[in-house]
C-alpha cells in the first residue's frame, strides 16, 4: 500500500541528548514537510523539501535538522538546542509544487523528554 | 503574512445536529484550502478540498465553499454522527507552503 510511515510511533529521549525521527514515502511525491503539534497551537512548520538534497526552513526550524538524500525520505533530527521538544511531529507529503495539492500524513511520532 | 483562523472550540452536539465550523484566511492571490480531520493519536486526513473561488468541496456529508468575498470556507454537516467526533483543521496552501489553523474540537453526544 502507499502511503506515508513514521517511525517509531513513540519515544523518549533524555534530556541532552539528539534523536532522529524516521519519514519514509512511497508516493513518489517530490515535496515533503515536518510539522510540530503542541495542543491549543495547530501545526507548526519545521521544515520543508521540494527536491531532494534542498530543504528550507519553516517558522519554527531552531533547535532541528534535516537531510534529503533520497527522494522517499526525510529525517527530522531533534537536537539538544530544542528547549521544549516535547511534542506529536507529523510528516507529510505532495505531489509536486503546485498550489492545488493537498498534503498526505503519517500517523505522528510522539516525543517526550524524560 | 498568510493565516488561517478558526472558531474556537471545543464544540459539543448533539448527535443529528447541524454542524458548522468557521474558517477564514489571510492570503494575498487565490490559494487552495482544505479541511483535515485528525482522530485521537493519529495524523490528518483530507476531509475535503477547493481550488478557485466559488468552488464547493464535499466528501461525506461533510461541504465547504470557498467564498472570495468573504475570505472564508466555513464547514458544515447536516446530521452530525457520534462518530464525527475528532479535531478539525482548516488550510490553504500557496506555492511551497501549507498553513494550518489551530484547529477545532469536536465532540458529539449519544
């Protein structure tokens, strides 16, 4: 089935330390994004690829990194600098650039900062 | 810049009551908007979409129309189910970017 997967659904980090979140498409979408939720605030936009090996920065990228090696994937790195990582992070997809597409969602990964 | 705004909620029914949810946007030219439904622990689904102004979207029982004039494309449902219970979000998207309201809590009683 196609679709979007995020790994792992839950997890745990220490504080201080980084932790990469897993985004896997096989879609064939070329746009990819990864938003942070917070309760009462919406979706937040980390960051944002169109193609593979560019990225930007969305309205909250400080304190997080991303590659975009492969087309399928876009890892989202939580690193120490995030003061409030605590958080549900979802990653979608798009088909391309235009304005008329709408984005298709994993399920979310939960951090929380122990 | 470009925004989105939604009524507050949360919003409780009764079940077969109507439903609207208000959304209107700030965007400068003629974006896409959307309505996304997210049920407890997962992500967003589409819920329906419209591309250009006077367009209505629908998908079950759920409609919107995107109306320029009033930069707004308000939710409604005619029968609300127990079912229909989750959060809602309005979108639109221009270019690169989606921009997501906060969105609304939807609870509907037995």
């Amino acid at each position: 089935d196609g679709g979007i997967t995020q790994s792992p659904k839950y997890l745990f980090r220490k504080e201080g330390q980084n932790v990469t979140l897993s985004c896997e498409q096989n879609l064939n979408h070329d746009a990819m994004y990864w938003y942070r939720q917070d309760p009462g605030q919406g979706l937040r936009l980390i960051y944002y690829s169109q193609i593979v090996n560019d990225f930007q920065k969305g309205d909250i990228a400080e304190g997080y990194s991303v590659s975009r090696e492969k087309k399928e994937s876009f890892p989202l790195t939580v690193t120490s600098a995030q003061k409030n990582p605590t958080a549900f992070y979802l990653c979608a997809s798009s088909p391309g650039t235009g304005g008329f597409t709408e984005a298709f969602f994993g399920q979310g990964t939960r951090l929380t900062v122990v | 810049g470009d925004s989105v705004t939604q009524m507050e909620g949360p919003v409780t029914l009764s079940e077969e009551a109507f439903l609207t949810i208000n959304c209107t946007y700030t965007a400068t030219g003629y974006p896409s908007l959307f309505w996304y439904v997210q049920y407890p622990g997962e992500g967003l689904q589409l819920l329906l979409k419209a591309t250009k102004a006077d367009d209505k979207g629908s998908n079950k029982g759920f409609e919107a129309t995107y109306r320029k004039e009033t930069t707004s494309f308000h939710l409604e449902k005619g029968s609300v189910q127990v079912s229909d219970s989750a959060v809602y979000f309005c979108a639109l998207r221009k270019s690169d970017k989606i921009i997501f309201g906060k969105g609304t809590r939807l609870h509907i009683l037995p």
